[in-house]
C-alpha cells in the first residue's frame, strides 16, 4: 500500500500540460501588458494608416 502511494505521488504525466499551461499564461500576460501600453500609439498608428488609405 505504501509503494502504491508513493509511486501515484510521483507520476509525472501530467506535469507537462501545466507547464505549458503556465507559459501560455505568461504570454498571454506580457501581451496584454503590451498591448496596454502601447495602446495609444498603436490607436495612431492605425488611425494614420486607414487615413492615408
């Protein structure tokens, strides 16, 4: 019974989708930082882009 236990506490097999997990939130937060703070001038931009269109 005690091997059992220790062998289920030592399963790996769904660590790896957490890692991916994590680093996809990561991303997604650097983005959105990003994206917040360049807001504004990526408005400008864009703005300036359609006008000259």
């Amino acid at each position: 019974m005690f091997t059992y236990l220790v062998a289920l506490l030592n399963r790996e097999e769904g660590q790896d989708l957490a890692e991916y997990g994590l680093i996809i939130a990561l991303v997604a937060i650097v983005v959105i930082a990003a994206l917040t703070a360049l807001g504004g001038s990526l408005n400008t931009i864009l703005t300036s882009i359609s006008g000259s269109i």
